[in-house]
C-alpha cells in the first residue's frame, strides 16, 4: 500500500479526489464552517464598519439622568414631557426599547388608595383622585406627538395574555404570508405596553432577537408572527412612522431572486426604501461603533429639562429618536460582530441607519458556486505544478493563493457589500498542498529506499546521501566526467580453488571481497560489480570527490595490507589439514580519464556503471600487474595527482587494442615510504635507469640496473629480471628501426 501511494499517477488520482471533494462540500452547512465563516465575516465588520449617517440619535436614560430625576421607573408624567419635548424640538420619529406593561405607581390614585383610612383624609383622596392618571398624561402625549413607537417583546410568561396592536396591516400576498408564518421569527406570548399606552402610539414593533449559536448577534428579523398575523420589527416601524403613520409596510418577492441567484427571495418596501431580506424576514445588521460619550448619545434629562433645549435643538431636528439606557441595571446588552457587550438599543440604531444608507450586506447564492469555482480551478493548478516545483515554492504559491482568497473577500465586503466566504477555499488549498507535500514526502522516501537498495552494497554512506538528496540520478542515462577507476583480481584463482570445497571457496571470495569493498566505501569509492574473483570501483561519481585520485591510490594500498589477516587465516587453516598454504595475492589496475557514467541497460533493468578508454585501460594494467611482479600499477593520470605517494615508472608499453603508448607505474606505498632514504636512493637510480633504457642507451641502462637490483628492498626483481633480459637481448640484437623505448603488450 505503501509504494502504492508513492506512485505519481496515484499521487494525482488522490489529489484530483480530494479536490473534487472539497468542491462538493463547499455547499455544507456543517456547524464547524458556519463557525468559521461568521468569524470571518465579523472580522471584516470590525475592520471595516459602516460609517455613520447622521440621522438617528439615542436618548438614553443613563447614570447622570438617574441622579438628576431619580431612579426608574419614573412617573409617566417626566416620560410624557420626555415625549412631548422630543416632538417639540423636531424628532423625527421616537422609538421606546423597552415595554411599559405596568401601571405608573406614582399615579394620584394609587397615591389616594394609600392614604390612612381615616375621615380625616377622606376629603384629600377625593381631591386625589379628581387628578390626571400619569397613564392617562404620557397617553395623550403620545398621541399629540404622532411619531411615537411603542415595543413589545416575547416573553416566557406575560402579565397580560393580549396580543401586540397591529397598528397597520402589512401588505403581503397570502401565499408570501403563509410562507412568512412558517419560517419567521414567532411569539406565543408578548410583554406589550399599556392598552392606552399602545392604542394612543403611532405604531407598535418588535425588538425580540435572536443570536446564533455562539451567542453573536448576526440576523435580526425584520418581520415576526404569532402564527396568525404579521407583526413589524421596531426599527421598520421607525422607518413606517417616520415617512407617514398613514403609511403600510409592503412584502414583495424580489424579482432577482431566481434570475440571479440571490438568497434576498423578498423586498421589504417601507416609504422610500426597500430592503432586501431573506425569506424568514432575516437582515444581516451591518454595524458600526457608537460614542456613548459623544454625538450618538444624549441624556434624557437635557431633554426634560426646558432650560436645555436652546442647546441640543439643532441636535434633535429631523433625527430618528430611539429611547433607551446605558445606565447600569437597566441596559440590554447583547453581543454583536464589534463588541462583546453591547446595548441592544443601538442594534435598532444600526439597521436604521443602513437602511437609510442603502447599505445591505447580502450573501448571495451564488456566492456558494463561486467559492466551488475558485476551489476547483486553483486546486487544479495547484496539482498541475506538483511535478514541476518543490514544496518550498509550492508552499509560497499556496500562500499567495490563501492571500488572494481573502484579498478578494475583502474587495467584496467593501465595494461590493458581498459575503464572499474565503476561509473554506484557502482550507481547501491548504489542506490539497499538505496532501501533496506529504504525497511527495512519501514518493521521496521511496525513492530514497529504492537508492539504498540499488546503491547501498555498493556506495559509502557518504555517497549515499548525496544520492537520496538527487533520487533524479537514478534515471537511465549519464555525463562525462573524469573518474579515477580500479580493477581486482586474485592470481592464480584457479590453482586457489582446485584445492577447496565449493563452501569454503564461498566463504573465501565473501571473506576477500568484503574487506576490498569496504575499504572501497570508506575511501568514496563506488563499486562498479563484482567478476567472479575479481571487481570493479570508481570514484567521483556519483558523488563528486576532490582527490579522487589519491583516494583510489591509497584504497588500493590498503587493500594489499588486508590481504595479511586473510592470508594468515588461509595458513592456519592449512598447517591445521597439514596442507601447503595457498595465499592470495591480489593485482590492482588504477587509471585516471575521462568516462561515461550512469545508469545504463534498459528501462526495465539498469545498472549504474562508467565506460571509455580510461576504463579499458585501468582493466590492462590490473593484468599487466603480474608481469611486472608488482600488485598495483597506475596510470600516468592518476600518477601525476599523487606525488606524495611511493610510485616508480615501471615502462612505456603499448597495451592491446590501444595504438597509442602509456606509461605505467608501480604505486608501492604512501607518503611515509616516499621520503624514506631508502626509496628515494632506489627511486633516483631506477630513474636513471629507466630513461637510459628509453633513450637507447642500454650499456648505461644494464649498469644502473644492477644498481637498482642492489637497492631493491620492495620485491622489484620480477620488474628487474625482466628488464635484465630485455636489455640482454636488445644489446645482442640491437632494433633495427628507431627505438621508441615503447614495449608492446601482447597480452591483456
């Protein structure tokens, strides 16, 4: 299952599901995306709140009132001259946020009913009661002022089991009607305001709200019921009276509604304006701050105070009243999108003043299809570049996608005053690039695990690394580059195992090629393959080496010293058979040179290998080892970067299948032999030699051999004895043409 899913066509097929999934689910109404959806749009509400209009102010019985008139409820006469006043000075309208259901206890005849029952005061209950009703005065108040609202509210219990006064019929179809009795907001009982108190107002509306599931404020209805009439809100009322009490609220379906998909299915008319609301009679507020300390506010005691007037005059002309508290005790608080407590009379100021404004903020269906839409096609693009970037570019064009989704939900709340949801198709995008990236992460993996496999006997742990860093190098094909290249093989393999059984024969070649391929890893060398007894390494690819000569060089002094443990164990193992031991000696062919190197084969089967010249020719030297009786000959190349190390020219020879000469040395141990007094004399005098030999100058060559035959303490003589008898013969029989100093190898 695994590497199933490391397949990049399952990659796509996953990410293409996951992508059509998350467009089927853009129409979800799960609770979790309702959560993070009015989050969002609150947040832009708080950044960018509706500016004021001007034109409705609150009277608000707040702390300074309280103490200059007394505590509340005060008699309805202060509340009379409260409503008389507001008239007088040009109030457009007043609205009350409250319920005055109860009888004013102040009033003379409750005064008269608590007097002592003595004949005394019988006379002054009379003249008592002969007095105005409080009621009575603010009743008449509010029916010569005209513009008067009163409010009724739901309510768990009611102290009156009256309904709220219809003061105008809303005009609706009966269908719409119906429909409207079914989905908006309803009541079963109302705390309403006194009989006279109601019948006497202008109009009468509704200030119940209802919050969303997290307690915020979001939709306030426009129209309740009480499942048999229609009833207005408070603010659409304030809007009915302040046009004309004669007037009706009508109810119209928006023609808009199927045409462009907009979820507003009805049009609220109310004088001038029309309000879009959708089919339970639901308006989204569109808010904006008020100054309880500033031009939004005014105490209620300046305006029952005549001596005021002259100041807050120019205040009240023309102006949507709305009276309510801030008063401690007394206020509504509610929470909305910009503040957590906030008095509920200034959500009735809000939605006046939007509408006054025009200022709807609408959430169209099609909004829905656009989200689907902008979800599919970046996630699309996004799956299109996951063969082409890395995830760290992927990553930052996720970011950037993330941040033109909520660029353009904003563009669309400020312009537009459209509800463009953009935190669920960033989710999406976000969610699709985390699927990719850990897709990718898989599929890498994999591939790393396919490097170990293939590599992982054969390469250092350092080249290793390199290669799961560049899984792109395991792919059929190659480059040129200089490698430094090495041949092996055991002399006398066949004689070697004659004398052993298949098992042991085994466990002698794992034994030799395990200790050779290790010191070929821990020198960054590659192993090539193994043939039979013999193999093959390389170094500088895959992974580049700095001195790959020199590693080479001295891999292969170390695998001579490795021979001893090995060749110790064959001899205790054969004086125990009291057998003749037969010891391995190993000849080492190293040669440096431009290769070709890669993965070669077919696309269904390849290995890692390098071709060329350099490489035919390292394979020569490795044979002509044992001519020379030396256990590693390297090539001019690789002999010219390791000077420090021990190496003797050993002849210019013309290897077969090769029409040009090389020069082949000895390479006869580190740095530690090459400044010793004994090889340097050695290798002064076989310099001499050698190149007396080279020049055609054999009489001095044969002298300087002796020399070096003297000097030799590095088991030279197979080297010397061959010499000594080419120079035997070539002073018997001079060359006939031109001597080159170049020996033809007649064999590999």
């Amino acid at each position: 299952m695994g590497r199933l899913l490391t397949h990049r066509w399952i990659h796509f097929i996953l990410l293409f599901v996951l992508l059509l999934g998350a467009v089927y689910y853009s129409g979800s109404q799960a609770r979790w995306r309702k959560e993070m959806q009015a989050l969002v749009f609150d947040e832009l509400n708080t950044m960018y709140p509706r500016e004021e209009s001007g034109q409705v102010l609150i009277i608000d019985i707040d702390d300074d009132s309280l103490m200059k008139i007394g505590q509340w409820p005060w008699p309805r006469t202060y509340v009379a001259d409260l409503v008389t006043n507001l008239t007088t000075l040009g109030a457009k309208a007043i609205a009350f946020d409250g319920v005055l259901a109860e009888a004013d206890r102040s009033s003379p005849r409750f005064v008269a009913q608590n007097l002592p029952r003595e004949e005394r005061f019988k006379a002054l209950e009379e003249e008592i009661r002969r007095l105005p009703d409080h009621d009575d005065i603010l009743a008449k108040a509010i029916k010569d002022s005209r513009i008067f609202i009163s409010a009724f509210t739901y309510a768990t219990y009611s102290q009156t089991p009256r309904k709220p006064r219809l003061s105008k019929q809303i005009l609706v179809k009966k269908t719409q009607e119906q429909e409207f009795l079914k989905h908006s907001e309803g009541f079963e009982k109302a705390a309403v305001f006194l009989p006279n108190l109601e019948k006497a107002s202008a109009g009468n509306g509704s200030f119940m709200a209802s919050p969303d599931f997290d307690g915020v404020l979001r939709r306030t209805g426009m129209i309740f019921n009480d499942g048999k009439k229609l009833y207005p809100s408070l603010s659409l009322e304030t809007l009915r009276v302040a046009h004309d009490p004669k007037s009706y609220i009508r109810i119209e379906e928006n023609p808009d509604y199927k045409i462009k998909k907009i979820n507003t299915r009805y049009l609220i008319t109310v004088g001038d304006h029309i309000i879009p609301v959708e089919r339970d009679g639901i308006l989204r507020p569109y808010y904006r701050r008020f100054d309880e300390n500033g031009k939004d506010y005014l105490s209620a005691y300046k305006v029952i105070e005549p001596n005021y007037h002259d100041e807050i005059r120019k205040r009240l002309q023309g102006k949507y009243i709305l009276i309510g508290s801030s008063a401690e005790g007394l206020k509504d608080l509610r929470t909305t999108a910009l503040e957590t407590f906030q008095p509920g009379v200034e959500i009735h100021a809000n939605i006046i003043e939007q509408i006054l404004q025009g200022q709807y903020l609408l959430r169209p269906d099609i909004m829905t299809g656009v989200e689907a839409i902008f979800i599919f096609i970046v996630g699309l693009m996004m799956i299109a570049l996951v063969p082409f970037v890395n995830a760290i570019l992927l990553g930052l064009v996720c970011i950037s996608l993330i941040a033109l989704a909520f660029f353009g939900a904003t563009v669309a709340y400020v312009d537009y005053k459209i509800l463009l949801d953009p935190f669920y198709p960033s989710l999406s995008v976000f969610v699709i690039f985390m699927v990719s990236a850990l897709l990718t992460y898989l599929r890498v993996e994999n591939e790393k695990h396919q490097v170990r496999n293939a590599f992982g006997m054969y390469v250092s742990r350092d080249v290793m690394r390199d290669l799961e860093k560049n899984p792109d190098k395991l792919k059929l094909g190659g480059e040129n580059k200089d490698l430094t290249v090495m041949f092996t093989d055991i002399r006398q393999f066949t004689t070697i195992s004659e004398g052993l059984e298949p098992e042991e024969l085994i466990h002698l070649m794992n034994e030799f090629l395990t200790a050779m391929s290790d010191i070929v890893m821990e020198h960054q060398g590659t192993i090539d393959k193994y043939m039979g007894d013999a193999m093959m390494a390389f170094w500088n690819a895959p992974k580049d080496v700095e001195t790959h000569e020199r590693a080479a060089c001295l891999a292969a002094l170390k695998m001579q010293a490795a021979l001893e443990p090995i060749n110790e164990s064959l001899s205790e193992k054969a004086k125990e058979d009291a057998k003749e031991p037969v010891l391995l000696q190993a000849g080492i062919g190293v040669n440096t040179g431009q290769c070709a190197v890669g993965n070669m084969g077919s696309r269904q089967r390849f290995a890692y290998s390098t071709l060329g010249d350099a490489v035919n020719l390292a394979s020569r030297l490795e044979g002509q080892t044992k001519n020379y009786g030396v256990q590693t000959l390297i090539g001019e190349d690789t002999c010219a970067h390791v000077p420090d190390l021990a190496t003797l020219e050993m002849d210019l020879i013309q290897v077969k299948g090769k029409t040009q000469p090389v020069r082949v040395y000895a390479l006869l141990g580190d740095e530690r032999m090459a400044t010793s007094s004994e090889f340097r004399a050695l290798k002064q005098q076989h310099i001499e030699m050698i190149t007396a030999y080279q020049a055609g100058d054999f009489k001095k060559a044969q002298a300087m051999l002796k020399t070096c035959q003297n000097l030799d303490i590095y088991s030279l003589s197979v080297a010397y004895d061959l010499y000594k008898q080419r120079i035997k013969d070539l002073l018997k029989n001079p060359p006939k043409q031109e001597w080159t100093g170049v020996f033809e190898a007649k064999t590999k």
